[in-house]
C-alpha cells in the first residue's frame, strides 16, 4: 500500500503537523543547521541559505518520486522542526536530520517518531527502517534503544540500527498513549 505523495504531504499528530518542506524554508533550516545547538550530531550545513535553497530544489525531484521526504515540523502553525525519510528502496528505508527546536512541544521527540513509523510502514507500507546515530550522540542513542530499534554494529563514529514494521505494530498504540493519546 504506497499512499500518493498527496497523502503524505501534511500529516498531523497530537501536538505535531509534519508539512513537505519548500525552497521559501531554507532560511528556517540553515539556521537550524548553524546553530550549535543542533548541529554536533549533522553533516555540515551548506555556505549559505542560497546554496539550502538549492539543495531543497534538487531534493524535490526525488520528492515526486517518493524517494525521499523531507518535513518541517510545526506546532500551532509555528516550525519547530525538521526531520527526513530517505533512501527509501523497495521495503527500507533510513530517517534521520531530526532537529527538534526550542519551540517544540513535550514529548515532541516521541511524537515525531511516531510519525515517521506511521508514514513510512503505515503510509508508504515499508518494512524496515535502517539507520546510524553517532556514537557520541547520547540522548539520540538512548531514545532509539527505548524504542527498541535494534543495535546492528558500530564503527568509530555510528552505531548502525533498524527497526521493524511489526515491532513497531505491536507497541504504536502504547507508544501514542504516552504521547497523549491514541493517533488512529
């Protein structure tokens, strides 16, 4: 079952909206990808909010083809956030450049996860998430270890991961529950 791009486009949670990211929020991502605050765990930014402009623009093309989803997170209409679902192949796929803002509601974390696993195994009916953390990255560890992604490897700089469908099925709504309530 691979929903339409129009399908994922806007999806919301309890406290969360996730919004296909456009070229007018690359000033918004380039701030949040300077700021040392986020960034210790990211590739480097690009130089400049030109160059984030173009990159979103390139990016658009594997958005149509639904190889890639790149989403700002907003909270009553204000961003708060982004997150992406990438090299998206037959039953896989990876998530990661999750930066949470300081205008993030509670429990934003949790939600934002909740609903990459509802896009992605929900929406897109993929299987299996694939995905690295930096081993220096503490809090990204232990939450993905919670959740009960699964340690694959590590090298000197990431811990390698995945998570499945099924598992994810089995606690979703108990994982919605601890947000606030059940997301149907």
């Amino acid at each position: 079952m691979a929903a339409s791009l129009e399908e994922i486009k806007r999806v919301a949670g309890r406290s969360l909206t996730f919004r296909l990211v456009e070229p007018e929020d690359a000033a918004y991502i380039y701030e949040l990808r300077q700021d040392e605050r986020y960034n210790a765990h990211l590739s480097p930014p690009p130089p400049s909010v030109a160059a984030q402009e173009e990159w979103i623009n390139r990016y658009k093309s594997r958005e149509r083809a639904l190889n890639e989803l790149y989403y700002i997170m907003e909270t009553k209409g204000e961003r708060c956030g982004v997150v992406r679902i990438y090299d998206i192949h037959e039953d896989t796929f990876t998530w990661g450049s999750w930066i949470l803002d300081e205008r993030k509601p509670p429990k934003a974390a949790l939600e934002s996860a909740l609903l990459i696993y509802d896009i992605a195994f929900g929406k897109l009916g993929l299987r299996l998430a694939r995905f690295d953390v930096r081993r220096d990255n503490e809090r990204t560890l232990a939450f993905h270890r919670r959740f009960g992604a699964r340690e694959l490897r590590a090298d000197e700089q990431d811990v390698f991961f995945e998570f499945d469908r099924q598992d994810f099925a089995r606690q979703r709504d108990a994982l919605w529950a601890a947000c606030g309530g059940v997301k149907s």
